[in-house]
C-alpha cells in the first residue's frame, strides 16, 4: 500500500514538474515585446470591385506574393508591423463595351507597403489593420480572341493605369516560435485610372493573401535574455 501511495505521489509530482516546465518553456516563446523581423511567402488571390457602373463582370486569379517584414512593439499588448510585398495581382473579365462583348485577363504586379497597428492578445495571435500603399511596376492584358474586337484592346491597352494606389488591409497573424500563417483582406481606396472620361470600366483593387512566414528576434534572443535563444 505504501509503495502504490509512493509511486502515486512521484506521478502527481512529475506531472506537476512538468506542467510548470512546459509553462516556463512557453514564456520564453513570447516575442510580443520583441522587435521581430522575417520573410513571408504565398498566394494573393484578386479582383475587383467595379465603381461606373460598366458592364464589367470580374473574377478571381491567383499569384505569388513575397517579402519582409518587421514587428516592433508598443507594449505587450500593442504594435507596428510594417511589411514590403512583391505581389502578382489581377483579375480575369467578361462585359461589353462598344456594343459587343469581351473576355480577358488583366495581369499586374504591384509592390505593395502595409503599415499595419497590431493587436496582440496573447502570443499565438496577432490582429492587424492599418493603410496601404503600392505602386504598379507592371500591367499585361491577355485577351481572349474569339469574344474581343481589335477597338477593344486598344481601349484596354490604353488605360492610363494609376501608379501608386491607396488602401486598407485587414488579417490576422498566428504565431508558433519561428513560424507565422498569416491571413490579409485588401480593398483600393483609389480607382485604377484618375481619367473619368475613359470608355473602359473603373474599378478598386480587392485581395487576399494567405502566407507562411518566418520570424526571428533582431537580438537573436526571445522571452528572457538570459533565456532560450530565438
């Protein structure tokens, strides 16, 4: 009896020790007070919204997405990310304009700078929001022949596209020691083209980006200093 009693106690003790231990070990993960830097890479999936009232149906693409960022705190519970995104935007298209029918794919790549406030309840999750600049480095329109006239494509070919474009982003960050899933929503504030008068549709830039990331604390060290290296 006694020996059962004994093995009884070295369990509960055991299991103590280690509950504490897994406690301490998941202190030293907590970078919320942090400077963090990383690279981050995935998919953008895009659209977007029409604001003239056009015949202009668009739909979704898919691109890659890339970059840097950097997590600098307020406080344990408050932030700043910043981030700088290589982006592959886009949408495809189906409308009418002249009188008859088009269908093509609109390709571009932006280089997009989120300033982002962040929100940090605890250390797995961050919530983000803030505004976002990008500039256009590059536009392609891939045309469907069989539904798109020659006057069609020299309309859309001719867009005087803006270059630099203001929004707003909205996502969500979870956080596991290096690694980051992050999740963010895009909408322009700006029409593609400042020229009202173009016959081609107006619209805003709408996106999602879903990316993996991979973090690391400038000083190298995470939680304690004198702790677990990060």
């Amino acid at each position: 009896m006694k020996t059962v009693f004994l093995l009884l106690l070295i369990v509960i003790v055991a299991k103590g020790s280690i509950a504490q231990e897994a406690k301490a070990q998941d202190g030293k993960m907590d970078c919320r007070e942090k400077m963090m830097v990383g690279l981050k890479a995935g998919m953008c999936y895009s659209s977007a919204i029409s604001t003239n009232g056009a015949d202009f149906h668009p739909s979704y693409i898919g691109g890659f997405v890339g970059g840097v960022f950097i997590n600098i705190p307020i406080a344990k519970l408050f932030g700043v990310q910043g981030e700088v995104l290589y982006c592959q935007k886009g949408f495809h298209a189906t409308g009418s304009m002249f009188g008859e029918p088009y269908e093509f794919t609109r390709n571009t790549t932006f280089v997009d700078f989120p300033v982002l406030f962040v929100f940090m309840p605890n250390q797995y999750l961050s919530i983000l929001a803030g505004p976002q600049l990008a500039y256009l480095l590059s536009q392609k329109n891939v045309f469907q022949k069989s539904s798109t006239n020659g006057m069609q494509e020299s309309a859309f070919n001719a867009d005087n596209s803006r270059k630099n474009s203001l929004g707003v982003v909205l996502g969500f960050d979870i956080n596991f020691q290096h690694f980051v899933l992050g999740e963010r929503a895009g909408l322009g504030l700006l029409n593609n083209s400042g020229i009202g008068t173009a016959p081609t549709p107006s619209y805003r830039n709408l996106c999602f980006k879903t990316t993996i990331g991979y973090r690391f604390n400038i000083r190298n060290v995470c939680g304690n200093d004198d702790r677990r290296n990060y």
